[in-house]
C-alpha cells in the first residue's frame, strides 16, 4: 500500500540521486541473494538429470551434461524409496489432517475472551515452551502408552505446537468478531455449530496456513521416526534419505581415497543422490506457495508476543 | 453464556499435552535415581547420592568440552544470523516494484521448507573433497581441496552459513509485517523534510522495528543453550566430533545408543535449567533496561 504511495509520489517528484543510488544498490544486492538462495537448489535440480561422472568432474555448473532419467527411474524401482515415499504420505495426510482439526479447535475456543480459566489455559500450554522432559522421559512415555512401532507415535504427542495454536487463536481474536458468533447464537445455533457453519468458512486463510505448517513439519520429520519406530517398512522417507545421502557419502568421502575403482562402483548410489533430494523436496516446494500471502498480513505476530 | 462446548473443544488438546507434556516432566525424576526400566519410573531406586548422575556429568572429561561447544555455536550462530533478516527485510520493504519483491520473497523463503536431512545430504555432497560443488568451485580458482567435514574447525562455520541460507528468508517474515504496519504518513513528512531513503529507513523503519527486534533477541538469547539436534548429528562425523559434539547430539548418544537413561535424563534436565536462567536473567534484564518482556 505505502509502497504504491510512495511510487506515486516518486513520479511526481523528481527522485534525488541518492535514492537512485539506493535503489540500484538495492536491486544488485538483492539479485545476489536471489542467485546465493537458487542456485544450490538450481544445482541439484540438473545433476538430477546428468551423467554422475560429468557432475563429479564439476561440468554441470550451468546445465545439465550427459542427460538422463537414471537417476528417477533408480528411485522408483527402489523398494524402500517407494516405501517410504508411501509411508510419508499417509504420515503427512493423516497427521496435518488431526494436527489441523485439533489446533483450529482449541485455538478457537481459546480466543474467547469470556471463557473462564483461559489464562490458566494459556499458562499451562505456555509453560511446555520452555520446559520440558528431555528426550528419554518422552521416548518412555511414549513407549508406556503402547504407541511404539504405531504409526500413532509419529502423529500423537507433537500433534499440538503450541506456536501455531497461537496464532491460530490471534487469528480468531482479531478476524471474528462477537458479535457475528453472538447474533448466530441468538438465532439458536449451539457454540460448536456456529463454530463449523460460520467461523471455519471464515478463516480459511489460517487453516491453509496451518495445513502447510503442520505437512511441512510432518513430512520433513525423520527423528520421531528413528526413535519411535524400529520396523524399517514404516521409515518414512526423510529417513531412507539418510542412508542414501548421509552414510554413504560419509563413507564414500574416506573411501575414494584408498580405492581407485571405488568411483565406478559407486556410481548406482551416486546417480540417485540428487534425485532423492529433489523428489522429496518437491511437495513441500510446490504447496507454499499457495499460502505465501498470507505470511506478510501479520498472521505470524501474535506468536512472538504471546 | 454457556461454556461447556467450548471446554468440550479443548479437551483432545488438553489431554495429548498432558500425556505427551506433562507426564514427561514427572519422569524427570528418573535424574535422580538409578531407572531400571524392569521397576518403571515411580519404584526405581533414589541414587545415592542424590545427584550421583549430575555429579558423574560434571567430572566427565566431556563437561567442559561439551558446555563449550553447545555455547559456542549458539553464540557464533546467534551473532552472525540474527541481523541479517532484519537488513533484508528492510531491503526487501524499499522495493518499489511490487512483482520483483514478491519473486525474491518467493525464492528466499524455499530453503526453510526443506528438510534438515536433505540440507545435511546436500552439505554432505556438496563439501565432499571428490567432486563436490565448493571444491569445484575452489579448484577452478586455483586452491586445494578441503574436506570440510572432516576437519573439527569447519564445523562451525559449514552449520552457520548453511543455517543462513536456510533461515535468512524466513525471518524476514515477523520484521516485513511490522514494517507494512507503519503509518504511510510518516514516510511522507519525511520526505517533505528532505529525508533521503537511507535517513528514512534510519529514523522510521528501525525505530518502528526495535521492540519486534528486542523481543526476538530474548527469546533467541534465552534458547542459547538449546541447539538443534538434527543438524549437528547430521553433520557429524568421526572426524570433526571435536566441535560437532554438543550437549543434545550427547544426550542422544547416552540415552538412545547407550540406553543410560538417568544419566542422559541428568544431562537434558542440566541443559533445560540453564535454558530457563538464562531466559529469566536476560528477560530480567531487558525489562529493567528497556522496558520490555516476554511476560
């Protein structure tokens, strides 16, 4: 808004030279960070599609040398990719689904001011933000209520994050008004169905938020995983990736040293390196996107305050 | 005005923190005492002494590396990232070209929705001395190869860098939104005055920014002892564990590899305390000094 403003104002008055200089200044830097941020991604995305060889021999700094679907094609022929890619979604569609349903909810009734005992509430949902009880009384827990190797332990006990159900309730606080749920209650609508048939189609824009945040959080998840899980059909993905991209390469580091055939042999595991990161990185690149506006409109403030 | 539904709604909540929370807290105790998984949490053995676990921590030869390493890359890491979203988000409000600023915000804020498994896998690639791109890089400029993962004194930087790249973007996002809250106004006077960006972005932007700043800072200074897990274990390998080992990547191996459940508990519950002095003290102080808290 102000922006426009002002670039109205600019064109009606003449820009002095220092602005100019800020302004090209401005554009340069920025250009570098944009390079600095893609061209990682960039990188990976065409030694996805080139012959390993020509990447490992630093060819393929601009576009993709020796083309090839190898890579993808490996991957899916690769029975615990595709497991795991499986396990992923399911992990991530059922838990954004409950993680979503039950933030919405609370942070909802949370955002009524009236609601006796709301601070206490607060304070007992405050309090787990900064303490806690560390890794192995959780992973007892856990392991006490019979979730272990349950695909419930990847979904349960981080179903709640206490950040976004904040910002789902200062998004109630400050888009609902009382006066909309009171006049539907005195049209005889109980709290729970004024809840569903009016404020929930209002707030589509925090629930778009809150499924990205929690699929984000679900799918990139491999720790609770690890621990939780030692079957290894319900590895999800981020965890296969981790003996494909973190172990091997480890290993592969001390072992081009010592053996100079390793190179050739190594080269199945190498072509699906870049492959594995881009397809699992993907989804989450594609869907945030979608909700990126609402970022800017300040729905993320009344987190930090509290 | 009835309340129950309402209560109704909070009550999957209250139960899943609860359990998942709260329940925890109480097997804290186990700290204290010598858990045999076979008496479970409430009839195993009180240590003697007491702080048997603490004790055996603090005279391990590991403490004080550990202490140190935990600070030092917070601190590296809070220095070095904390300013720059606040400079990009200032940059990033004084492009006039809506579409330009839109694309940048775009790109810059990819890197947080990848995963810190595909960031280590691409760390791990990327710095390899046979092929990776940094070497390439440093080859075509004529240097030597650096086994970046493999030298302890690499640690640190590789975490922070990569961590820049990861976060910058992302944490412009608090600082865009208070700066799309200031009065337009103001920019106009200040322009009227003769005030060139530079001096606006100085006396209105910053200015307007401070108390989002100061309370970020807090909250970033009171997790001062609480690093990430995931990356540091990510990174680690045999050869640089002489900074990569930190007190969470430690707690991990004592408790989940080792299965020495007190004595991992004793060094998690040391961690939290010192997290919540340091948020008291600094919260403390930034109240008496400026006038604002967390609380």
């Amino acid at each position: 808004m102000e922006a426009k403003k002002l670039a109205a104002k600019a064109k009606v008055k003449p820009i002095s030279a220092s602005d100019k200089a800020f302004d090209i200044a401005n554009y340069v830097l920025l250009a570098f960070v944009l390079f600095i941020t893609a061209y990682p991604l960039y990188y990976v995305l065409i030694a996805s599609v080139s012959d390993p060889f020509k990447v490992y021999a630093g060819q393929t700094m601009i576009r993709p040398v020796g083309f090839s679907w190898g890579g993808y094609e490996r991957i899916f022929q690769d029975p615990m990719i595709t497991r795991g890619y499986l396990n992923s979604i399911v992990y991530t569609t059922l838990g954004s689904f409950v993680s979503v349903v039950l933030t919405c909810v609370s942070g909802y009734a949370l955002s009524k001011k009236t609601l006796p005992g709301r601070r206490w509430i607060m304070l007992f949902l405050l309090f787990t933000m900064y303490f806690n009880g560390g890794l192995i009384p959780t992973y007892l827990t856990v392991r006490d209520v019979g979730m272990f190797n349950t695909i419930w332990a990847l979904i349960i006990p981080n179903a709640i994050s206490v950040y976004n159900l904040i910002i789902a309730r200062t998004f109630f606080e400050s888009n609902i008004a009382e006066s909309l749920t009171e006049a539907a209650s005195i049209d005889g609508s109980s709290n729970i169905g004024t809840m569903v048939r009016i404020v929930m189609p209002l707030s589509t824009p925090i629930i778009a938020v809150m499924v990205v945040f929690y699929a984000v959080g679900l799918w990139n998840n491999w720790f609770d995983a690890l621990i939780y899980t030692t079957k290894s059909d319900m590895a999800p993905l981020q965890l296969v990736l981790r003996s494909i991209l973190i172990k091997s390469q480890a290993s592969s580091d001390m072992m081009m040293g010592m053996d100079a055939n390793y190179a050739e042999k190594q080269k199945v595991t190498e072509m699906i390196k870049f492959a594995s990161i881009v397809v699992a990185s993907v989804p989450m690149l594609i869907i945030y996107p979608f909700v990126q506006k609402y970022f800017s409109k300040g729905i993320m403030i009344g987190a930090v305050k509290g | 005005m009835n309340h129950w539904e309402f209560y109704l709604l909070l009550v999957p909540m209250f139960v899943i923190i609860f359990v998942f929370k709260y329940v925890p807290m109480y097997g804290v105790q186990i700290a204290f005492k010598d858990f045999k998984a076979s008496l479970g949490i409430m009839g195993s053995p009180w240590s003697d002494p007491l702080m048997k676990h603490f004790m055996k921590f603090f005279n391990s030869y590991n403490f004080s590396r550990l202490v140190i390493n935990t600070f030092l890359l917070s601190f590296e890491t809070l220095i070095f990232s904390f300013p720059l979203p606040i400079i990009l988000a200032l940059m990033l409000n004084q492009v006039p070209n809506k579409k330009f600023q839109r694309t940048v915000q775009t790109v810059v804020y990819a890197p947080h929705f990848i995963s810190v498994m595909v960031l280590a896998g691409m760390l791990h690639i990327f710095l390899s001395p046979y092929g990776g791109l940094v070497n390439l890089v440093i080859n075509m400029f004529g240097g030597e190869s650096i086994y970046f993962l493999g030298d302890a004194k690499w640690f640190r930087p590789v975490y922070i860098i990569s961590g820049i790249w990861q976060d910058t973007g992302w944490g412009t996002i608090i600082y865009l939104a208070t700066l799309s809250g200031v009065n337009v106004e103001l920019y106009e006077a200040a322009t009227v005055d003769g005030a060139n960006k530079l001096q606006r972005i100085w006396h209105i932007d910053v200015p307007a920014l401070l108390p989002t700043i100061i309370i970020l800072f807090i909250m970033n200074f009171g997790n001062l002892m609480s690093v990430g897990f995931e990356k540091a274990y990510l990174l680690q390998t045999d050869l640089n564990k002489g900074a990569s080992d930190i007190i969470a990547t430690y707690v991990y191996e004592q408790g989940v590899l080792k299965t020495q459940y007190s004595f991992s508990t004793a060094v998690g519950l040391f961690n939290t305390v010192i997290n919540i002095v340091l948020l008291v003290t600094v919260n403390q102080i930034s109240k008496r000094v400026g006038d604002v808290s967390l609380w």
